[in-house]
C-alpha cells in the first residue's frame, strides 16, 4: 500500500492541475445561477418578442443551444435564464458592462466591433440592400439623389448609404429609426423614400405588412454580412464552449429544421413565410464555421 500511495498521490495531482479553473462569463454563470441573453424586440425572424411574453426567433433557437450546453458543461441542476430587451444602441455597452451575457439578435459581425466584443462562429449571411414603394420608381441607389433615406440607428446599414453617396456623387437625407419597425413606419408612411438595410430583415417586414405588395426589395447589394453571437472579448473559455456548441449544431441534421422553421415556415404572431431557401453563401458558412468578420 505504501508503494501505490505516491502513485494515487500523483495522478490526483496530475488531473487537479489539468482541471481548468473557471473564469470568465462560466465562472459568472456558475457563481449566480444565473445567465443573461440579450434579445432584440423587433428583428424577426431572428430575435423579437412574441405576444409581450416570449422571446423566439432563429438566434434565439441558436442560444437556447448555448445556454443548454453552459448548464450541462456546469452541471447545475437549474439555471436561471434571464431575456434582457437591447437595442442597435445598447448591445454593445450592455456586453461591455457585464449587464448581458449572451446576445442574440441580429448583429454583423465586423471588424470593427470585434475592437470592442467578440463573436462566436457566425450564425447567418445578409445582403444590405434597400426596401421601397413598389410604385416608387426607385431602381438604383442613384435613384435616392435629393430623397430622404431611413436606416436603424446603429446598424452598420448607415455606413453603406454614406458610402455610397459619395461613391455615386449623390445627396441625400439621412434618417434613423430607433428599431426596425420604427424605420420601417417611415417607409409605409412616406416620410422615407427607401430602407436601408440587411435583406432578410426588409423581407419579413415587407411580409408581415398589411399589403406586402406594396413593397419590394430593390437595387444593387451594397454589402454582404455575417450575423454573429455576440460575446465578451477576451473569454477564450467561453468562446470555446459558444463555437464548439455552434459547430455541432451546424453539423447536426437538426440545423436544416431549424432554418426551415424560421425561413422556409409560417411563423407567428401573423403566420408569414419568407420562403428563402438557403443561399449558397449560407451552406457555405455552415460548411466551415469560422469567426471572422468584414
């Protein structure tokens, strides 16, 4: 027995050191109980507020993923998960602060904020383009000259319009909504002659309205995006546990179900179907799951 002591000694020791000890968002989440996802009220069909009592929506299937894998990964019996409203403005400061978690909307993931956050594998691929009046006329960003254009505060939408006006030498006047359906209510109402931004986002608007047919989705793409997770920066063990849980569920045959449900499906409250099948760009991206950014 004394001989197998040291033994059992060293190999208790041995897998003490190649535990790894929690830090993080996991060590937070462990410590309280308790995790926070950030959720958007009105970006269908990734993240909005069903009825003022349920949060749904594709990213929020996605982190629902997340957040099963955190309470198994921690082996809590129960898990406390709170939904925290955000907004174009906010998402950023609130994950910067440690107010959120998690935040599953439908945020590009760029270069630019990867400065401030980080993200997980990317969930989802956009094209930035522009909503107008069917009976507009408006075919072309040329076509905005001297015309008032709204995007959401916030969104990286704004950007692409000022690139383009000075690109093509044109003027015109910038509006912004405070979410996506404020932006579009100044489409309907005509107090903007165009939307601007990410397609998928224009096309359930478009459907969920009281007469689709008076709008479409128009000219040329100004930028291709990746929709991300959004995470705190410099969270490796976090990150770790978001991109492995992603990855498998890109993988798995439950991913196809899951963007049937959002995109090829009725959804509610108003039982409209997109009907986009998914695009190559898309099968490519879950082909091989990466966090880069624009």
């Amino acid at each position: 027995m004394k001989k197998l002591l040291p033994l059992a000694m060293a190999i208790a020791l041995s897998a003490g050191a190649q535990a790894e000890e929690l830090t993080g968002t996991l060590k937070k989440v462990k410590d309280t109980g308790r995790i926070v996802v950030g959720v958007r009220d009105a970006s269908q069909p990734f993240s909005y507020l069903l009825g003022n009592k349920q949060y749904v929506g594709y990213s929020v299937d996605l982190c629902n993923k997340i957040v099963d894998q955190v309470q198994k990964e921690l082996k809590l019996k129960t898990l406390d998960v709170v939904y925290q409203p955000v907004t174009s403005q906010t998402r950023i400061p609130l994950m910067q602060n440690g107010t959120i978690d998690l935040e599953c909307g439908s945020t590009t993931n760029s270069m630019e904020r990867q400065k401030q956050v980080a993200f997980g594998v990317n969930m989802f691929w956009v094209n930035v383009r522009m909503a107008v009046k069917a009976n507009s006329g408006i075919k072309s960003v040329a076509d905005l000259n001297g015309k008032p254009v709204v995007t959401t505060t916030g969104t990286t939408s704004d950007r692409y319009i000022k690139m383009h006006e000075k690109g093509k030498s044109i003027d015109v006047k910038n509006l912004y909504g405070k979410d996506h359906d404020e932006s579009f209510l100044m489409l309907e109402t005509d107090r903007a002659a165009a939307f601007v931004m990410d397609d998928t986002l224009l096309a359930a608007k478009i459907a969920a309205s009281k007469n689709p047919k008076d709008f479409m989705i128009a000219g040329e793409v100004l930028s291709g995006e990746p929709y991300g997770i959004m995470l705190r920066k410099d969270d490796p063990q976090f990150k770790k546990l978001v991109d492995s849980t992603l990855t498998a569920v890109y993988k798995s045959p439950e991913m196809e179900k899951i963007y049937a449900k959002w995109f090829m499906s009725p959804i509610q409250p108003k039982g409209v179907n997109l009907n986009m099948p998914m695009s190559d760009k898309m099968k490519e991206l879950l082909k091989n799951p990466s966090d880069k950014g624009i």
